[in-house]
C-alpha cells in the first residue's frame, strides 16, 4: 500500500538526514512540526443556514525566517496532508536560499460550489482564526489550490482591520494595487520552465521538436502551456479535473483556454482526441509535468511513463513508489522542492517589497527569479553528481542541510 503524504515526505527526509548525518535531536526536530492549530469556521451561507467548516495552519519550522507558504480551499484537505506541504515549503525555502521557513494551510470545503459571497465569509473567518499566528515577521500566507489573487485581498483586509492599519507583508500572491508584485502570476511556470530549460541543456536534449505534456490546467499547468508554447515547444497533452485531451501535432494553447472557459474542461476540444489520465501518463513525451494533485504518479501508473523528464509542478505528484519505477526507467525528475519554487521566490520578492514599499519592474523581477532558480538547479545538480545521489534525494540533502545547519548554530532553548 502507498503510504500517508506526510510517511512520504518523511520517508525523503530520512534519506537526507541519513545521507547528511544529522545528531539524533536535529533530526527529530525536523520530523515534527513546530506549530499546527485547527479551528472551526461557522459561516454564513447564502440561504442563511450556517455551515461550520475545519481550518488548518501548520508552521513546520523557522529557523531561517517566518514560515512561508499557501492556503488552500479542497473537499479532501486534511492534517496529514497541510503537515506535509508545509514540510515541503521548508525545505523549498532552503533550497533556494530565501531566508523563510516552512507553512501551509487549509479548509476542508468544495469551493465549487460555494458562492463567492460564501467564499469571501469563510476566508474572512479562516483569517480572524488564524490571525494570532500570521504576520510579516511570523507567518505569511499565499495562493494554492482554488484559492486565487482576490482570497489574498480579502485576507489581508480581514487582517487589518484586526491591526486598525494596512499590512501589506502578511500574504503575497495579492492584487498589484494593494502591494502585490508584478510577475508574481507567472513566476510558478516561469520559474519550472528555468529549470526546464537547465534540465534541457545538462541532459543535451535540443529545444528543436521538443513536446510536453501538462497535467492541470490550473495557474502552474496554463503558465507552463504557455510559456513553452511561446518558446516554440509543442503541447501533445493537457488533462485537468474532468479528464484528459492528446495531439501528438500540438494543442493551441489560446483556443484550448477558451474551451475551457467556455465549457469547464479541456475535455472534448474538437482539435484533440480525449483520452483518460492514465493514458496520457503512457504517451511517449520529452517533457511531463504533473500540475494538480499529489500521487498522480503512483506504483499503479508509472511503469507506463515514457517521457525523458519529469518536472514536478504540483507538489508530490510522484510517490515514492513510482521513483523507483522511475528510476529504472533513467527519467530525469525535476523534484517538486525545485521545480516549482518560483511562486515562492517572487511571494518573497513581494514580501521585500511591501516591506520596504518600494516596488521592483517586471524585468527586475524576471531576471532574478532567473537567476535564483538557475543557481538553485545547478546547486541540486552538482550534489547529485558528486555524492552520486538522485535529484529528490539532493535536493533535499540541499534544503535539509541550510535548515539543520541554521537550527544547529541557534542552539536548543532555553
Ligand atoms: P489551480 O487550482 O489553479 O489548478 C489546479 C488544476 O488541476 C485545475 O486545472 C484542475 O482542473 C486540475 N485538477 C484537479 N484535479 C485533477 C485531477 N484529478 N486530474 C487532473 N487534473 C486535476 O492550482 P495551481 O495553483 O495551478 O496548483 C497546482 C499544483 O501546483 C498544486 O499541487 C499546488 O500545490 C502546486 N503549486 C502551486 C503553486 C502556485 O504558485 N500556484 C506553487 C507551487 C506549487
């Protein structure tokens, strides 16, 4: 049987801690959140029942900083799975070097089919509860699943009006005209296809008749869509929620949006054939990119997987299990802790910004997500070759190291 998301995630620590030879109380420290709370939200519905829904935040560490990380709004959020995601903002935030720890958070609803309205009371109430532990310097929320710029609004109005003054810095991924930075949209997708195109040039593959398949549709799958769809990159494949489309001559990119505004899915667009998700996962491919759910990639799928590389845009879409399928297969995975890293370092780029209320140009922006992620690959990659190691496994030997080192050097308290 798989295992538990956060079993998964403490399963590469282990390998990483063993690898690193952490003392004993380092590594327990890192196996245990540091702080986690859950609260009841009673909210308003639009037919003036009330509703009552369970709310997570788990602060996994801080050592280096205020932990850091998104919130997000699905039917099957639970403990589990919001301790694991912040597990994995810790080591993210280390892996490319921004001064963060680790957070995440969630409610356990089914935002389609709730009003905004409903919506816009339950992130209000979410917020009041949560808002002992939040703030520029504790903890700063962001964007995850089905949860987008105007949650982020809503948020950081809720909170203050709780402080009776505005505080920018205590959510990123928030509209432009109340402190949000530009390129902070993109930079999940801009970030991936960096370290894409960094994968690309190790590995010695040509851009030239390159193809890739996404999964999600969402703000990192779209992004990715398009931004290699610009560079020239044909687009076999796209599968979201409803179910999954193919064109081994490529997919238009705009005309597939469309489609899917129009009608909710990329499920039967005229120019593609539809197929089901585990179909997709055995097309032949360069480039796959798992950008929904995690496990997407598991024991029972894997061995169908006939792509080269693997960047990992959602986080844990591949388990355990399935790496080692993987492996023996020689696929190049891109791990999540990397691979989808951009989002947060232009929410920290934000963060610096609504702290200094001085704002960056979008080139700015643009060049030093670039940079940081381009470093940050070839740091991973660098690891791997000299310690023989594969890349989730360095990468996280990357991550784990910066978060021990700085928990060594602070000393146990009191
Ligand atoms: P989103 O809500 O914008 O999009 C999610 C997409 O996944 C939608 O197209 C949805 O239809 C699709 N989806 C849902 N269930 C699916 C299924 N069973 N099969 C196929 N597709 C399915 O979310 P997002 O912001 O794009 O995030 C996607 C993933 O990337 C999440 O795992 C998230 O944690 C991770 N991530 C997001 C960011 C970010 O900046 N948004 C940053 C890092 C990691």
């Amino acid at each position: 049987m798989e295992k538990g998301f956060f079993e998964e995630v403490l399963a590469t620590l282990e390998n990483a801690s063993r690898f690193l030879n952490l003392p004993e109380p380092i590594y327990q420290r890192l196996r245990r959140p540091r702080r986690s709370i859950i609260v009841s939200l009673p909210v308003m519905m639009d037919d003036g029942s009330v509703r009552f829904f369970t709310g997570y935040r788990v602060q996994y560490d801080f050592a280096r900083g205020p932990a850091k990380g998104g919130f997000r709004y699905h039917p099957k959020v639970t403990l589990d799975e919001v301790t694991a995601l912040a597990a994995l903002m810790t080591w993210k935030c280390a892996v490319v070097n921004i001064p963060f720890g680790g957070a995440k958070g969630g409610v356990e609803c089914d935002p389609t089919r709730m009003s905004r309205d409903e919506i816009k009371r339950l992130t209000r109430r979410y917020t009041y509860e949560i808002a002992l532990m939040i703030g520029p310097e504790i903890d700063i929320p962001a964007p995850d699943m089905y949860t987008d710029e105007q949650v982020m609004a809503w948020m950081m109005d809720t909170y203050s009006m709780m402080k009776g003054y505005t505080v920018p810095g205590v959510v990123t991924g928030k509209p432009i005209c109340i402190g949000g930075s530009l390129g902070r949209k993109t930079a999940t997708s801009q970030g991936l296809v960096a370290v894409v195109c960094e994968a690309l040039r190790f590995l010695k593959i040509s851009m030239e008749g390159l193809t890739a398949c996404i999964i999600g549709f969402g703000n990192v799958g779209k992004g990715c869509a398009r931004i290699l769809s610009d560079m020239g990159v044909r687009i076999t494949g796209i599968a979201d929620s409803k179910g999954a489309i193919y064109n081994p001559k490529g997919i238009d990119i705009s005309a597939v949006s469309r489609h899917k505004k129009e009608t909710g899915s990329v499920k039967g667009f005229g120019s593609a054939e539809d197929v089901d998700l585990d179909e997709l996962i055995g097309k032949e491919v360069d480039v796959l990119i798992p950008a929904a759910l995690e496990g997407q990639i598991n024991s029972r799928n894997a061995h169908r997987v006939r792509a080269r590389i693997i960047a990992e845009g959602a986080n844990n879409p591949v388990t355990r299990d399935a790496d080692e399928i993987l492996k023996e297969k020689e696929v190049f995975i891109i791990p999540d802790i990397l691979a989808n890293a951009g989002g947060v370092v232009v929410s920290y780029f934000e963060w610096v910004q609504d702290l200094q209320g001085f704002f960056w140009s979008r080139d700015e922006i643009a060049s030093r997500l670039n940079s940081i992620m381009k470093k940050a690959f070839k740091e991973v990659v660098d690891m791997s070759l000299d310690k023989g190691l594969d890349m989730r496994t360095s990468a996280m030997v990357v991550g784990v190291k910066r978060v021990a080192d700085a928990i060594s050097v602070r000393g146990l308290y009191p």
